[in-house]
C-alpha cells in the first residue's frame, strides 16, 4: 500500500514539475506570445452571478453532510 501511495504521490509530482517546466518555457523564452489580457466588467459580473449560482446549489449537499457527520 505505500509503494502504491509513493508511486501516485511520485507521477502526480512529475507532471506537475513538467507543468511548471512548460509554463516557464513559455513565459521566460517566449515572451513576445505571452499575454495577459484583462477582461471587462460584463465577464466580472457573469463570473460573480455563476459563483454565485454554483454556492447556492451546494447548500444543500454541505447541509446533508454536515447532518450526516
């Protein structure tokens, strides 16, 4: 069982050191196609009203495990 977990635990960190790798590629030697691009209120007010929206429905899903424990 603790090989198993260490072997997950150990492919689980190689691609998230091969993520960071590639994300540093992209930002430290491609600068000239990296980008942020800030968006505008309208996007911000959808974000915030679907946040919303998703909280709401997990109300009840907390509330029953919260019964439950």
């Amino acid at each position: 069982m603790q090989s198993r977990n260490f072997y997950a635990i150990l492919w689980i960190y190689m691609i998230e050191m091969t993520l960071v790798v590639v994300i540093i590629k992209i930002v430290i030697f491609d600068p000239e196609h990296f980008g942020i691009q800030t968006p505008g209120a309208q996007v911000y007010i959808t974000r915030f009203a679907a946040t919303l929206l998703m909280h709401m429905e997990l109300i009840m899903d907390v509330k029953q495990g919260l019964n439950m424990i």
